[in-house]
C-alpha cells in the first residue's frame, strides 16, 4: 500500500511538472511523449484521475497528520 502512494505520488508530481512546462512554454510533453495519440493522452490523463483519488483515500483512511500532532 505505501509503494501504491509512492508512485501515486510520483504520477502526479510527474504531470504537475508536465503541466507547468506546457504553461510556461507551451510546449506539451504529455502530447510529445504519446506521439499525438489522443487515446493515449486520455488514458494517461484518467490514471492522473485514479492516482488523485487513491492519494485523496489514503489520507482520509490512514490519516498522516493525526501523527504529528
């Protein structure tokens, strides 16, 4: 279950600077790297989805903060 959130985490951090590459230039790694597949930038767009909610239950499950305070 940790490793889950690991890469989870990883995804998303991965898309954020994904994101903020495309703001900044304009340039679309996410496009770059499927090759224009919008198939492909949809699927990995709906794991973006997925991972965003698997991160949203571990906190409310397993609550991190409640440990450190």
């Amino acid at each position: 279950m940790k490793l889950t959130t690991l890469i989870c985490c990883a995804y998303l951090i991965a898309f954020g600077l994904g994101a903020s590459v495309y703001a900044l230039t304009g340039f679309s790694l996410l496009a770059f790297v499927c090759f224009g597949n919008t198939v492909a930038e949809r699927a990995l767009l709906s794991l973006t989805g997925i991972a965003a909610g698997w991160l949203a239950f571990w906190l409310i499950a397993f609550r991190p903060h409640a440990a450190l305070g």
